[in-house]
C-alpha cells in the first residue's frame, strides 16, 4: 500500500535544502479564540465560552482590545501538566 506524508513548509524547505529558521516557523499560530481553542484542545466552542464567562476555564486567556484569546504557550503549559489516566 502507497503511504502518503504530509509535510510542512518547514520540512519541504529542508528537503529542498534552503535554510529555515526553527525559532519563527511560517505556520504557527500564536493566539486562539474560542473556536480555534476548542479545535485545538477537543472542546466545543460553546463548551468553552461557558465555563469562561462563569469563571470556571482553567486555562488563563488575555484581553486584547475586544477579544477574548489564548496563548499556545499556556494552553501548552496547561496541557502538559494534566495527569496521565490508565483505562
């Protein structure tokens, strides 16, 4: 069976043999709001903003002007320090 991988503009340059910078790749997103949050983490949108509004989501967001957004760097952080579980 034929495998097909997936690769991003980083990988593709390397195999092209440009140089590329590891600290800013071109993809990355920093910040999320709730409906890329939730994609990000497995939630639903809504599942978010109400536990957000009710003070409830563990994960610390920022303000900025009007919108309510996440830093990967804290949902990470968030991320990793949750218990592993045995099923």
């Amino acid at each position: 069976m034929l495998e097909v991988k997936n690769y991003n503009s980083m990988e593709c340059d390397k195999m092209a043999g440009k140089k590329t910078s590891n600290r800013f790749p071109t993809n990355a997103q920093r910040m999320f709001n709730f409906e890329e949050l939730g994609r990000y983490i497995g939630l639903r949108p809504q599942t978010i903003k109400n536990k957000f509004y009710s003070g409830e989501f563990p994960i610390p967001a920022k303000k900025i002007f009007s919108k309510v957004l996440w830093d990967i760097k804290d949902v990470d952080k968030y991320l990793d320090k949750l218990p592993k579980i045995d099923c």
